[in-house]
C-alpha cells in the first residue's frame, strides 16, 4: 500500500462523506436543553432545584482496562450518565487481550496492577504472566457485571462534532463489514483505545518475502511451533527480553539482532522479590493470609507503590540518585554476564538509566549464555526467502522470524476525528501531538483521552494513572451534566502554555538522553512527546482539582439557569441537613 500523503498541520478538513447504507440514530433533543430549557428572549427561572442532573450520554471507546475502570467508576459516581463502549476485540482486556506471545507478562510487580477497586491478594507470584492478568480483569468484569456495557466486535471508524446539536456523531462498524456501518451520537466522547496495540513490522527491505513464519509479537499465531526451528528475532525491547528465556530452551539455535544497548535490572522493588532479584512465587498460606488481613496486604501492596514513587529522583539528569543506580545496574549486568565481555559490550549501556524503558528482565541475560544463543549487533539491511543479510555481508538463515519491533506511539487517532471548524485531529497534530494534562486537547470539544500525549508512562503500573484521569473526567460530567453546559473545550493557549512548559522541564530529564526509544517513537533524535516530565505524585496532583478557567464554554441558555427555585436536591431527596457541622469541610487540594 502506498504511503499516504503528509497532511497539512492544522488544516480545515470535513472527511468524506458517510456511506449511504450507514443506519443513523434518532436525532433527539440535546439532554442540556431538555433538562435546563432553550435560550429564550424573556428569561424564566425553571421550577427545580440546584442539583438536577440531566442524562448525559457518554460513549467510551476501548473495552481494555481504562474502559473496565471508567465503567466501574461511571456508574458508582455517575449513575444518571446513559454509559455505553465499544470495543473491536472478540472479548474485553485490551492489551492482555491481544498479546499472547511466549512469557508475556507485565512487567511491574503483579500487586501495582490492579486496582484501587478491586485488590486482589491472591496473585500467584510478584511478577504474572498474560493468562493471571487476563484472568484477573474477566473475573473484575464479571463480579462487577460491567460487560452489559460494552459492544464487542465493534470498531470505531469515524467521529465528527456536530456544532448545532454539541454532540459527536460516531460511525461504528460490526466485525469490520462495511455494510453494517451504523451511526451513535453522544454529549461526550472519551478516547481509551490504548497505546499498545498498534503495532509495526520494521522498515526492512523485502522483510515480507521471508518464505518461513513471519511473526509480529502482538500478533502471535496460536499454533507456531518452534521447537527443533532456527529462529531470529529482531528487537531488545521489553518484549524480547520476555520471549528470549522463554522460547531458548525449546529453539534449535535463536539469532537475536539487536540495534541498540538497553538496562536490563533486578525487579522493580527488589526487597520484596527473591534472592538475586528472583521471582517470588506465593504459597498458599502466604495467599490465604492476605486474603483474611486485607489491612496487612494493604501495607504490603502500599509499600511497593510506594517505593515506585521514591525512586523518580533518578530520573533527574546528572542527579546523585542517577549516578548511584547507573553504577549499581552497570555492575549487576556484568555479574550476570560473567567471561563474556563481548555480551557486556554489547548490551550494557552508556546512556543514562531510563532514557529507554528500564526492563526487569529476570532469565534473560542467562539466556543470552546458553550455547543455542546468538547476539550480532551488525545492522539488518534486508531479509529474502530464507533469512536475514547484516550490514557486514553475513547471510543468517533461519525457519522463524520474529519481530519484536514495538508499537506505532505516535498518538495519531486510527480513525477519522473530526472537531470544530473540520478539523482533524491527525492533522492537527502532524508532525507533533500536544495535549492539556494528557487528556484534553484544543478543538475537540466534550472529548477525552486516557494516557495520551504527556502522560506519566514510564513512572510505574499504568493503573492509578488511569484511574485518576477517569477521576478527572468525571469531575468534568458531574459539571455538565448539573449545569447548563452544551460544551466544554480547553482553551489553546492553555493547551499550548502548558506544553512549553513541559517541553522546557522534560530537558532535564533522562529521557531526553541520547538513545533510542519507544517514547521518542523509535527516533534517537525525536523530541519527547509522550510523557509527563515530573512524578507520578506531581501528575496526579494536578488531576486532582480542574482548573475550570482553562476551559472554554457554550450554554444552553442563562449560565446559571441550574440555580433553579432556590432549594437543592438535597433537601428535596431527604439527606443530611446539617451536614455542615463538622469541622472538616475544606478540602484543599494536597501537593
């Protein structure tokens, strides 16, 4: 397929108009206008009290774990919100949904990944593989019935705001058949398709007449077979480092081509992994315990996170914590790679720690030992039907080529997302992306995302930071949906004053360093667009309260028609009337 034409940064662009077969919803008054009335030339006060909530109708897109927590979370908090999401997957979890590759597994403590909602205390082992995760979230789906939620098979092709109705008209198609494209519309639109699931085969020439099994590691075939196969793979990643020990044993020989240096480390809150930063696996009796002391498992669960969050110091360039954890993971790489110091040459890097993602990488530098293991740093310069050429003219021949090549981070929308004045959300961010706290962004009104550009992805379990951007979002439709808000968009300059300052601050940071890495996208000289430039604690403080002066609003009618006739439901719904008596009220935010 031919390369599609650079588009104009910023350009007005209606996208081509929908098929005639797509079946559109009945247009139906905006909720805003039903609950707060229409602007009128003689004003009326609207016999209701302060409080009265109108039915927003919310669509979520993406059924992994971001949609699984905003339903939770939606429905406890918000539950006059019309809530509905659509997931193009066969089943929900996202991530752990797609990826099934040998020794797949998360790579932070299984204890962080979870959450906050639904602790979970009888994880198998401090680090779990796919199938536990996977496992975890369909039992949270089910014992919190959040499934009646979510249409599967079900993929979003393209949204368009409509100005007249402030509502997003989104294009919808059933197991990719174009001729069941039909059209939804909502007050809200909120963007958790996810990170990691658009992934990409590298730029290699003639990569795709390999005449053996090409495989990406986001899309591993259910019935490949490697056993007795010479195999290459091609990446040093955090999933190839999860493959290697885990297909070593089975390969006749496994050719790893690797293009750069990474860190591999112990685990990540090593004191509560096994010797040697072994994995743990949890007895019975140590399980059971947990599940009958939840505050003792909260301490625990408390204390790993905790040590997440002390270890941002590091990441500071030139920082007394970067110069101490740069000497200690330097010297245990060299341990585990003992009379090879070519493999140390190879791998150990002289890039500062995190300027790519820290990999706990448990086997895999053992791996790298077996004698079935081959490393060649020569560079991949093309592939033909029976294996793979380097830059120094060696011709390595191989049964299986695997890829372990990463995902496209470029944040662009994998559908037309189309705002005010036309324009498209790809074309406003060509070349670069830029957001307002990772979650809002100028000419996309009544829209978020989840994770997106400038969002703490390298700091630790991406759980809490979802939950506390739903958090965040939900704040933004308690308002809505109380007050006579047709609209609500951030403000460009705030947009673009808070990504200057983040741009100016990331400059510090390690991850500016110079490597290559997924969060410049794969390009050693990219700026960094993808991450949040100070602590988890610092990001989520931020989230905490919405700055409502960064944001632009339209009304149905008198902004304060919400007043209402002068009572409140809480005196019509019967609560608390002497609420106030306490002396706790003020709530200031806490830094």
């Amino acid at each position: 397929m031919a390369a599609e034409a650079p588009r104009q940064a910023g350009k007005a662009r209606q996208g081509p108009t929908p098929s005639a077969n797509v079946k559109a919803v009945p247009r139906e008054p905006s909720s805003a206008e039903t609950t707060f009335g229409t602007f009128q030339a003689q004003y009326k006060v609207l016999d209701q009290p302060l409080g009265t909530s109108r039915a927003l109708k919310v669509i979520f897109l993406g059924g992994g774990a971001s949609g699984i927590n905003f339903a939770y979370q939606v429905r406890k908090f918000l539950p006059a919100i019309k809530f509905s999401g659509y997931e193009a997957n066969p089943e929900m979890g996202g991530t752990w949904f797609e990826n099934r590759y040998p020794g797949c597994g998360c790579d932070v403590p299984s204890h962080t990944y979870q959450y906050a909602w639904a602790p979970n205390p009888d994880w198998s082992a401090y680090y779990v593989g796919h199938k536990e995760i996977k496992e975890y979230f369909q039992k949270v789906i089910q014992d919190h019935d959040l499934a009646k939620y979510f249409k599967l098979n079900h993929r979003v092709i393209r949204a368009v705001w409509n100005e007249k109705t402030s509502q997003w008209y989104i294009t919808i198609r059933i197991n990719d058949d174009p001729a069941t494209d039909f059209e939804d519309s909502c007050d809200y639109f909120i963007n958790g398709s996810g990170i990691l699931n658009a992934w990409k085969y590298p730029d290699v020439p003639g990569l795709h007449s390999f005449k053996g099994p090409l495989v990406h590691s986001a899309n591993w075939p259910k019935d490949l077979d490697l056993k007795g196969k010479r195999v290459g793979l091609i990446g040093v990643g955090s999933t190839a480092t999860q493959i290697i020990p885990a297909i070593q044993p089975e390969v006749a020989h496994l050719t790893a081509f690797v293009r750069s240096k990474t860190w591999i480390t112990p685990p990540f809150g090593a004191q509560h992994a096994g010797p040697n930063g072994e994995n743990v696996f949890y007895t019975a009796e140590e399980r059971k315990k947990w599940v009958e002391d939840r505050d003792e498992y909260n301490r625990f669960r408390k204390s790993i996170e905790s040590e997440f969050n002390k270890r941002f110091r590091f990441l500071y360039k030139g920082s007394d914590e970067q110069k101490e954890i740069f000497d200690f993971f330097t010297k245990w790489m060299a341990e585990k790679l003992p009379g090879r110091p070519d493999l140390q040459d190879m791998l150990i890097p002289d890039f500062a720690v995190g300027c790519r993602r820290i990999t706990p990488g448990g086997g895999f530098l053992e791996a790298l030992m077996e004698p079935n293991v081959s490393l060649t740093k020569s560079a991949v310069v093309s592939v033909n039907e029976t294996g793979i050429t380097t830059a120094d003219g060696k011709h390595h021949e191989i049964d299986v080529l695997i890829c372990a090549t990463g995902f496209d981070l470029s944040f662009k929308p994998r559908f037309e997302l189309i705002g005010r004045n036309g324009i498209d959300l790809r074309d406003q961010w060509n070349p670069r992306p830029s957001a307002y706290l990772s979650t809002a962004v100028s000419n996309m009104p009544n829209y978020s995302m989840i994770m997106g550009p400038g969002a703490p992805l390298a700091q630790g379990s991406m759980i809490p930071s979802t939950e506390r951007i739903c958090e965040y979002i939900l704040q933004v439709l308690f308002r809505m949906s109380t007050e006579p808000i047709l609209s609500i968009e951030i403000k460009p300059e705030c947009e673009r004053e808070l990504w200057a300052h983040y741009q100016e601050q990331i400059k510090g940071m390690v991850w500016t360093s110079h490597c290559s890495s997924s969060f410049k996208n794969g390009n050693i000289n990219a700026p960094i667009d993808s991450l949040h430039p100070g602590s988890r604690m610092h990001y989520f403080a931020l989230l905490s309260w919405v700055r409502w002066e960064d944001y632009n609003y339209t009304h149905t009618n008198n902004r304060y028609a919400h007043l209402g006739n002068g009572l409140t439901t809480r005196e019509t719904e019967g609560r608390d009337l002497s609420y106030y008596l306490l002396d706790d009220m003020l709530k200031l935010p806490e830094y």
